[in-house]
C-alpha cells in the first residue's frame, strides 16, 4: 500500500512539472479555468495525505504551510472570479430582457467585460503559476511522506473532517510538540517556559489541548496539570501548589523521569504583581525539568518565556473562505447551486475570521437550506452591521471580539434590540443553557429579560461551549420624542 501510494504522490508531482512545461502559450480564460481547478486537486491531493502523518521536518512542515496558503489563495480567486462572472451574466440578461435592440445587447456585451475582468484574469494567471510552482517546490515533501506514520483515519468527508478537527494549524501544533520534546543537555534542571499568545477565541485552548493529546507528548510526561488563573489570588495560588505536590507524592514512573507539563491559561490582564508571583511560584513548585505553557491574550508574558513566543493569528480571508465554504456548502458541487455560494461569500465577506461565528452561521444555513432564506439573511445581516456602525461608529462583531457590549437586531422582529453584554467559554462539564442564539435572533423565541443562551458547542478538544449574556430591548422610537420635546419650546 505505501509502496502504490508513493508512486500516486509521485505522479502527481511528475505531472505537475509536464503542466509547467506544456505551457507554451497563454490560455483563454475558461483554459486558465481548467488548469486552475486541475492543479488545486493536486495540491488537495498532496495536503490531506500530509495532513494524516507525523511530520516532524521543520522545513517540510513550512512547504506544506506554503502549499496550502496557496491552495487557499486558488480556490478563493477562482470562487471570486466565478462570482464576478455570475454577477456580469445576471446584469446582462436584466438588460437584454429590458432592450432587444442590437445597440443595447452589443453595449451590455461590451459592459460585461470592462477592464477589471482582465485585472481578474491576470490575477488568475498568477495564482496559477505561484500554485504550480509551489508544488513543484514540495518534490521533497511528496517523495517522503510514506516515511512518516500516520496520525489517524482520514473521515470520508471533508465537511466532517473541517467540522471535527482543528483547522491550518498543523504548524503550530509541531512547534509546541518540538518545544516540548526536545531536552537541553546541558540545563536538564532548568523550567523551560513557551509562551502563546493571540486575541480571544483564536484558538490558544484547542491548539495546547490537541497537542497535549498526542501520544508523544503523552509519553514523554508523567503527567499534564491545567490551571485556569484569573488573577493568582491566594486561592489559586493553594490550588496551584497542591497540584504540583500531589504529582510529587504519587509519582511512581520513574522511566519518564518525573517530567510534568503545566499548562497556565490566564484570562484577563494579570497584574505585573500577579504574574511576577504566578512566575516564583511556578519555579519552587514546579520539578526540575518540567515544562510550562503559558496562553494569554495580552503579550506581556513573553518577558517569563526561555523560548521564542509563539503568536497566533487569525485566518487570512483566503483561508477563512475556505472552511466556511467546506463547512456550509459540505459536499454539494457549488456549480449547481450559484446563488447559494455568492450569498455564502458575501458573508464570510462580512464576518471576518471567527471560527465561532463560522460554525454558529454555517450550521443555521445548512438548516435553513433555501436561496429564500439566505437572500433574507444576507440583506438583515448587513443592515444590522451597517446600523450599528451609522449608529454607535463600530462595527459589532468587532465588539463582540473584545468582549464588549454590543447592539444586535433580531430578524423576526425589527422592532427589537438584541442587546449582548459579553461573551463566555464552559468546559465540557458544566451545564449551558438550554435556548440557542439563532432561535432568539433569527427565530420565535422570545425569552424575557436578561438571559443566557448558546451560540456554539465545540466538537474537538476541549470541547468549549461559548454562551452569549443578551438582553431583548424594545428600539425607542427617538424621531417622535424630539418632535415632542421641539413642540413643547
């Protein structure tokens, strides 16, 4: 089976190198089309088997974050391009349903394909030849993939697998395990400490739970503790030493040297005081030769780190689109259903790179599966944002980001205010409320008061749910009290 599979991957390559030398002239637009959509398979092909082995190369590890920025650089162009197209077939055929002279058809024919068609296919052509090359530049990578173990079963679809796996992080997650496997010989004693640092719900939790579920790191500690600091208080403190204590006393395996990981998730902007004290007692606590890892929002624990700081960032849009795409449209060929995949773009437009607000939007357009449905949404989604920007001056998805207040519109009610005061994470075993968001903001339900509903629950480690606070607010009507107050003068 390897053996066939090494010979695949190499077809792959060797054919990707006949493409680059076969093109001797430039294609006509549905050519570059073809070519693109070709070489992206290809470049899926080599990503999903790399994506299921234990690669531990670090340079192997960059080709293949390059290989896939670029893959998701040609789908997101070939999606845009095909938006555009669909957009200047839909202006044409409104035109010519209007006019039926010949001047008119020929000026719409003329208007469909004005000068950033060609900026478009230019871009096209560049996104192909960068994707080309890449692949061509991964020869190693291909060749040496049989020769690392597997990670696990790939799901037999990709919606699943996007769904219940950790996405575009790989990178990150063998530079954790690198920093946690590797010893220094000459300071075995010495706390060796990474420090991972990114804004709310990037992903800072489910990358250290994924790593610390890998049987490597499994074996190499005796034991992993995790401890959620707010801000060291002494409470925290006595939590913190008894843990480490009791690991001291129960420890029994001597063949992995009495090594414990500490995982430190701090949440809140800890004090210089509080972190200095979090960081003395880490060192009189903790053994010799443990390691620790520290996760914060704010970066100001780099300075306790004896590792270069590992930052995490947000999807590029590229990227973004996606997995959005993967997980709203699963499966379905998005050639059969144009309309549904344009309104899926214009949203992942306006929602940025939440992972929560992908998962949370995904999943009620799968359930509302109707081009009736998706328009409305479309049009309410972008009235509310632009509402509250003419409104307050922010944009409210970028408030709820920074966990602030924010003013929301409730699709059955226009009327109504969904007001949001900030947003939380349970673990796995604590109870989450019962009403969901999209049935108080998209559907009938109505509760009264201020309440606390479910937006999202996390299906991969550590299986977060995220709970939104809200209030429903009747919007006053300000028009009518000024004229009022002015007839009262």
């Amino acid at each position: 089976m390897e053996v066939l599979l090494s010979a695949v991957l190499g077809e792959v390559t060797t054919r990707s190198i006949n493409f680059l030398i076969s093109k001797i002239t430039k294609p006509m637009p549905l050519n570059v089309e073809d070519g693109l959509r070709r070489v992206l398979l290809r470049a899926q092909v080599i990503i999903e088997e790399a994506m299921g082995r234990h690669i531990t190369n670090q340079a192997m590890l960059l080709q293949l974050v390059m290989l896939r920025d670029a893959m998701h650089r040609g789908y997101y162009m070939l999606d845009t391009f095909g938006y555009q197209l669909h957009d200047d077939e839909e202006a044409k055929d409104q035109a010519v349903s209007c006019y039926s002279s010949s001047y008119i058809v020929n000026s719409v024919k003329r208007l469909c394909f004005p000068r950033r068609d060609a900026l478009a296919l230019k871009e096209l052509h560049k996104t192909l030849d960068n994707l080309s090359s890449t692949i061509l530049n991964v020869n190693e990578l291909v060749l040496s993939l049989t020769s690392y173990s597997r990670l696990y079963r790939q799901p037999y679809s990709m919606q699943l697998q996007l769904a219940n796996c950790m996405f575009g992080r790989q990178m990150e997650v063998q530079l954790v395990i690198n920093f946690l496997l590797h010893t220094q010989p000459h300071c075995a004693g010495e706390l060796e400490v990474l420090p991972i640092v990114g804004p709310r719900y990037v992903g800072k939790s489910t990358l250290v739970a994924h790593v610390c579920k890998d049987e490597r790191v499994c074996g190499h500690f005796s034991e992993i503790l995790f401890f959620h600091i707010h801000g060291f208080t002494d409470d925290e403190l006595a939590t913190f030493r008894k843990g480490c204590a009791k690991f001291e006393n129960d420890m029994s395996d001597s063949n992995k040297d009495g090594r414990l990981l500490v995982v430190l998730e701090l949440d809140g902007n800890l004090s210089e005081e509080a972190l200095n004290r979090m960081y003395s007692a880490s060192k009189q606590y903790v053994p010799r030769g443990s390691k620790i890892i520290l996760t914060s929002s704010f970066d100001n624990i780099v300075k306790f780190g004896t590792t270069k700081v590992l930052t995490l960032k947000f999807l590029p849009h590229e990227a973004y689109w996606y997995f959005f795409k993967t997980l709203t449209l699963g499966s379905m060929d998005p050639e059969m259903h144009p309309r549904l995949m344009h309104m899926a773009m214009e949203i992942a437009r306006m929602h940025r790179s939440s992972f929560i607000g992908a998962n949370f939007i995904s999943r009620l357009l799968r359930d509302n599966f109707d081009p009736r449905f998706w328009f409305k949404f479309v049009a309410f989604f972008r009235g509310f944002i632009n509402q509250h920007i003419s409104k307050f001056g922010d944009n409210p998805l970028d408030l709820l980001d920074q966990n602030r207040p924010a003013h929301l519109s409730r699709m059955v009610a226009p009327s109504e205010s969904l007001l949001i005061y900030n947003c939380q994470q349970r673990s796995s075993d604590e109870e989450v409320p019962k009403i969901r968001m999209d049935d108080v903001m998209y559907g009938s339900i109505k509760p009264h008061g201020k309440v606390e509903v479910l937006i999202w629950k996390s299906h991969i480690p550590p299986y977060y749910s995220y709970i939104y606070t809200c209030e429903i607010q009747e919007i006053k009507n300000t028009g009518a009290k000024r004229k009022r107050s002015m007839g009262g003068m």
